[in-house]
C-alpha cells in the first residue's frame, strides 16, 4: 500500500472513531438529560471535539444521531432476539407462544446488553427517554433494528385472538415501557460502584420480576370498560366516515 492509501486509511479509522465517539457522548447525555434538552453542541463537546462542525458532517441531525445509537446498540439485540424467537417457534410447534416465551424475548437480550467499567453504556436508559418523546418515537421506529419487535407484536395477538388489535398493541407498548424503565434502573445500579455488588446478587430476582410483571399486563382480562370504549370509538370512527 502506498502512502496516499495508508494516508487515506488512516483518515477513514479515525472518522470512524470520531463518529463513535459522538454516538457514546450523544447516548449518556440524551440518557441523563432527556432528547430534546441534549443539543447537537453539547454532545460535540461532551465527545471532546473541538471542530464544532464534526456532529453535523457525520449526521446533520438530531434524529440522525438517535438512528445511529439504535442502529449501535440494537442491532445485536434484534438478533439475539430474532434467535429466541425461532427457537421458542420450534419448540412451540404449530401452537401461539406463551406469554412468558415473549417476555423473555424481548427482556433477556436486553438485560444482558447491561455492562459495566470502561464499556458501560446508557442504551436502556437512553431508550426510556425515548419512550417519552412520542413523535421522535414514531419518525424512528419499525426500521431494520426493530424486526424482532415487530414479530412479537404479531405472536401476542395470534396467542390472543379474542383481544382486540388496538388492546394487543396497547398492551405491548405498556409492557415494553415497564421492561424499558426497570431495566434502566438496574443499567444505572449496575454503574454504581457502591450498589454493584448487591445489584449483582438481586439481578435475576429483578430481571425474572421484570419477565412476570410483563406476562401479566400481557394476559390480564379485558374489561367489559375497555370493551365499551374501543366500540364507542369505532361508533365514531363509523359515523366519521358516513
């Protein structure tokens, strides 16, 4: 290789660990101070760049920049999780997954991306953030990083035909918000030199309560209220259209 490839080599490795640095730095400042109150400027410097421009060469966004921690950090989960899933298909045979079998889908992949030390990371609490700015949620969700997801939406409802859609998707939502914000708290435990320890004792006991919290919004009746208002709803949504 000559000197203009290593040159170029080289200006490519260090581009790489630019943008790296940024999506780190962009991570635990929208974890800690939420998407809309991390400027594009403060996660410049939080990554120790001193080209002001550097954040808006590599991503031009806001939005950019939380696609590119989804796309970091997501990926290897949605294919863990697209594994448990095929697994949990095979041994269930032509029978709907349990309720459990998809709770541990979607928490297990997750709780074990928790690390701590020099590689500890704020996805899961950078993910609570995220389940709170709706609109962000939208423009950013069902993308590649989300396949799995998406298929155990589908399994809830096949496993629960006598719920209405709009309860099954109501449900998953309210469940992923409970596995997201319990699984943060242990993320921020597990960070805290003085409560590992005992973090690290209890972490199958919260990990495990996690998985049982999420069967039972997932399997509680549907009632009769719930019922009322989906089919007033319709009533209008009826009436819109005539």
């Amino acid at each position: 290789m000559g000197r203009a490839g290593r040159a170029e080599k080289a200006s490519s490795a260090e581009a790489s660990q630019t943008r790296l640095a940024l999506i780190y730095a962009a991570e635990r400042l929208f974890a800690e101070q939420g998407l809309q109150r991390t400027s594009l400027r403060q996660i410049n410097i939080e990554a120790g760049q001193r080209n002001e421009s550097a954040i808006h060469y590599h991503f031009g966004s806001r939005e950019a920049v939380i696609l590119a921690i989804l796309e970091l950090r997501t990926r290897p989960i949605n294919e863990v999780r697209l594994q448990m899933l095929s697994e949990a298909r095979t041994k269930a045979g032509d029978a709907p997954l349990s309720s459990a079998a998809l709770a541990e889908v979607m928490v297990m992949p997750l709780a074990q991306s928790i690390s701590v030390g020099a590689q500890a990371n704020y996805y899961i609490r950078f993910l609570t953030q995220l389940s709170l700015d709706r609109a962000m949620r939208q423009r950013v969700s069902d993308g590649p990083h989300d396949t799995a997801v998406v298929q155990c939406v589908k399994e809830l409802a096949r496993s629960k035909p006598y719920y209405p859609i709009p309860v099954v998707r109501q449900r998953f939502v309210a469940a992923s918000f409970v596995m997201n914000r319990m699984l943060a708290i242990l993320e921020e435990i597990m960070q805290t030199q003085r409560e590992r320890s005992a973090a690290t004792l209890d972490s199958e006991l919260r990990i495990a309560n996690v998985i049982d919290m999420m069967v039972g919004i997932f399997d509680a009746p549907v009632s009769p209220s719930a019922i009322c208002a989906l089919e007033a709803i319709n009533r209008k949504r009826d009436s819109a259209k005539s």
